[in-house]
C-alpha cells in the first residue's frame, strides 16, 4: 500500500490549523457501511410508493403526504446511533479546527462535542432565509455549520431536485450563507474533505459555486471509501482536490495522531481519565450499543493480545444485538427485554471496574 505520508503535506495541514485556516468538510460517506452507501440505507428506509419516487442520484419526488412521511422515516434514520461514526466524529472534535462544515443534516458532531465536554456552536444554512447570526469561530469555540440543513427542519434540507435549485440559487443570492462561513472559506488555505459523494452532479456543481469564494492555491484533501479512478481524475483536474489512499477512519486517526503530537488536540485529548469518564456517562445514559463498540474498538487498538478481553466484549455485543433484534420483532415482551438488557449493562459496569486501569 502506497504511504499516505507521501501524499499530504502534513506541515502544511498542521501549520493552517495553528493558524485558525484550515476547514474540515463532513460527507455522506461517513455514514456508508461496506454492505451499503448512504443513498442506499436512506431509499431502504423511506421506500417506495405511490407518493414516493427515489432517484439513483440520492433525491427524492414526493407527492402529497410522500414528503412528510418520508422526512419522519428520514430523521428517524438520522437520529439513531452509529457507533463507528461517533468514533470519528469523537477525534475531529478534538482537533483544533476552527470551522467544521457538514454536508449532512444530522447532528451527530455537535453531539459529540457535547458528550466530550468541548464548546461549540452549531447552525445551518436555511435557504431563502436570513442567515444565522454566529460569533467569530475560533479553536476553542469551533463553528460546526450543516450547509445542506437540519435533519429537524425538513424545509432547511436538500431531499428533493427542486430543494437542490433552491439551495443554489439561495447560495447565489447570497443572503442565507452566514457571512462567517463565507469570509471563512474566502481566507481558509486548506481544506479537508472526509466522505463527500464528488461523483454527484450537484456536489460537484456546488464546489463549482463555492470555488468562485475560494483561495485558488489552498491545499485540498480528500480522503473516501470507494471513488473510483476517474473520479479522483475528475477531483483533481477541476478543483484541485488531491485524493489520498486511504480510508476514512485511516485518514483521521493519521491527522489525530499528528495534532496530538503538534500540541493541537483540545481540551485532555484522549487522556485515558477523560475517555473512562465519558463511557461511565455512556453506560448511565444505557447507550450500550455506541459504549460496547468503543471498548472494542480501544482493546483491539492498544490490547490485541488480550484475547480474554475481545471475546468477552463480542460476547456482550452478540448478547445485546440479539436482544434487540427480538425485541424489534416483538419475540421478547418488554418485561422480559428490560431484565436481559440491565443484566447486560451490569456485566458492561463490572467490566469497566475491573479493567479501569487498562484504560
């Protein structure tokens, strides 16, 4: 596999995150699985009806009543947990990059803020209305900006082809966009992109409208799971986007490693004390899902060998998702499912006491 370091220009990157230049851009495909994209999980979701029609490009035509059962199927989708995803969404919250703007309409970054104890403010481009007023983003008071809407605010997000014209004749405009965000992209001389579909027509005419407010020489990385050659060809010749080769996950935890050895994470970091307070906070909340896949994912990183340790974990997490799948088809009554799941989160409360010192 080819070094990703000989691909980025690390002191670069680090350099306009010292200075407050550098904007992170959050896509689609931070949501995709290896059995299925983003579009796909959303079309399985709201599925298909009289009033319900799904295009291969990810949008949607709605008729009567198609639209607002569909936005409630959709933030549903949305709103629910995806451990993997908070895993990376937890390490770009540590990096000391003033603005952060997503692509997607959830709110799962600002939450992970908030689950880490960082400040932040959130806002989002509402289209043909006026624009959020912000204060200035710094690092300390990061900005996290959904410019394609709010998953609560079906009228702020881009379902639909006709949502989509709005949004850029919004953009055009120029009245909606925070003139933060805009003064922002203007000054910023790198950008990152983590998961954005560039084989979509209208991504790729939106970094057109936004290429026009952009420094022309600034550094552009993308990092994606699955962009064909062609498309990284594309990238690079139309708007100076260097796609590196690497996954996602790979490409955040090379930057989060390098920011921690730059003195460029906030806050603790992932100190071992701040990560064993937030899954307690997680265990308290019954998140169990998102806190079994945490633990996991740390002993197979830092205690591969302790294979007591990963069995015992994919014991519980076999024992949870197969608890939820029976509850989900009404084989469990509720009774039944609320003793097994405290039997599992006592078994998770032991193993948090006992392994403490390994975290």
């Amino acid at each position: 596999m080819t070094s990703l370091a000989t691909h980025v220009e690390w002191d670069s990157i680090l350099d306009n995150l010292d200075t407050g230049r550098s904007i992170i851009c959050l896509g689609a495909e931070l949501f995709s699985t290896s059995a299925a994209s983003l579009d796909a999980q959303i079309r399985q979701v709201v599925g298909e009806s009289a009033n319900v029609r799904a295009y291969n490009d990810g949008l949607f035509h709605f008729k009567g009543a198609g639209d607002l059962t569909s936005h409630t199927k959709i933030k549903k989708f949305f709103n629910s947990d995806f451990p993997e995803v908070a895993a990376v969404l937890e390490k770009i919250a540590f990096i000391k990059c003033p603005v952060i703007i997503s692509m997607n309409p959830d709110r799962h970054l600002e939450a992970a803020f908030r689950r880490l104890g960082l400040p932040c403010q959130y806002a989002y481009h509402f289209p043909r209305n006026p624009a959020s007023e912000l204060n200035e983003p710094d690092a300390d008071n990061p900005l996290i900006y959904n410019l394609l809407g709010d998953i609560n605010s079906r009228e702020s997000m881009t379902l639909t082809h006709e949502d989509v014209f709005n949004f850029l004749e919004s953009v055009v405009e120029g009245r909606s966009l925070s003139p933060i965000v805009k003064a922002r992209v203007k000054a910023a001389n790198n950008f990152i992109f983590l998961g954005l579909p560039f084989e979509k027509w209208y991504m790729q005419l939106l970094l057109r409208v936004v290429q026009k407010e952009t420094n022309k020489i600034a550094l552009r990385y993308a990092a994606n799971n699955a962009l064909d050659d062609e498309t990284q060809t594309f990238c690079l010749d139309q708007f100076n986007i260097t796609c590196v080769p690497t996954r996602i996950t790979d490409f955040v935890d090379e930057l989060y490693t390098r920011c921690a050895q730059a003195g460029l994470l906030r806050g603790s970091g992932a100190q071992p004390e701040l990560r064993y307070d937030r899954w307690r906070k997680m265990l308290k909340r019954d998140e169990l899902s998102g806190l079994l896949y945490e633990l996991s994912d740390f002993f197979e990183k830092n205690h591969p060998d302790n294979t007591h340790h990963h069995s015992h974990l994919a014991q519980l997490s076999g024992r949870l998702a197969n608890l939820e799948r029976r509850a989900s088809l009404g084989a469990v009554d509720n009774r039944d499912a609320g003793v097994e799941r405290s039997q599992i989160r006592d078994a998770v409360n032991a193993f948090l006491t006992n392994e403490g010192k390994e975290m």
